[in-house]
C-alpha cells in the first residue's frame, strides 16, 4: 500500500483513502448542531421568499417539492462500499465503476464524504424531513 496524493495504491490500483473523507467532517459536524426542529420550522418561515427568488430564477416549482426532492436524493444513497476504486483522469480522479461515475455531481460529492459521514447526514435529514413535514 502506498499513498498517490491523499489515495491509496494497492497493486497499481488507486482507490479512495478513508482518511481523505476526514475533510467532511466539520462540515457533517457543523450540520448535526444545527437544531432539526428549528431547522425545519426556519425552512417553512422562508418559504415565501424562497418562492419568489425561484420565479426570479426562471424556475418553476414548489420550495417544498424542491426541498423534499434534495432530502430524498440524500436517503436514497445506498451504502457505499469499503473500498471505492478510482482511474485518474488529467487531473482529478473519477471513479472506476462505471455505476457510480455516471451518478450525478450531488451524489458524487455524498461519496467523496465517506461512509460515515453520509450515514450522519442521512440520519440527520431523516430527522429533519420528518419534523418538516409535520409542520
């Protein structure tokens, strides 16, 4: 095993380092201390701003909608696996499996964090999708 940058390399293979999803963690942290309840509670006061700023944008659809749409991509983020294989490409790194290099960029960033660190922000925006929808 040997380092390439923040990677590891097994057998010319490059895959991606559980130390490198270290760097989510404040955020992931920063995340779990915001209070859900008032999180949620926040979300519905904006709303009407958030509409308007949607229409300003050209963008049709409800806050709401658009909201649960970004809680429900975050839960659908199956359990990533323990070793992620990447291929460099020019300069950054992609990933080998075909699968999940074709996800979109938002689910690709929910890999880069890591393991754990998705599993915290699903539990959280479990949470907070339930309490916003009671509201």
């Amino acid at each position: 095993v040997r380092l390439v940058g923040s990677e590891m390399c097994i057998r010319d293979r490059i895959f991606a380092s559980p130390e490198s999803y270290r760097r989510f963690d404040n955020f992931v942290d920063l995340v779990e201390q915001v209070p859900v309840g008032r999180l949620a509670q926040l979300l519905r006061e904006i709303d009407p701003l958030v509409r308007i700023s949607l229409r300003q944008l050209g963008l049709s659809g409800a806050p709401e909608s658009i909201l649960l749409g970004a809680f429900d991509r975050i839960l659908s983020m199956s359990r990533l696996p323990s070793r992620i294989e990447l291929v460099q490409s020019t300069v950054v790194f992609e990933f080998a499996d075909p699968s999940l290099e074709s996800l979109a960029e938002f689910e690709k960033q929910l890999i880069r964090m890591g393991p754990r660190n998705l599993e915290r922000l699903q539990n959280y925006t479990r949470k907070l999708k339930s309490i916003y929808l009671k509201t």
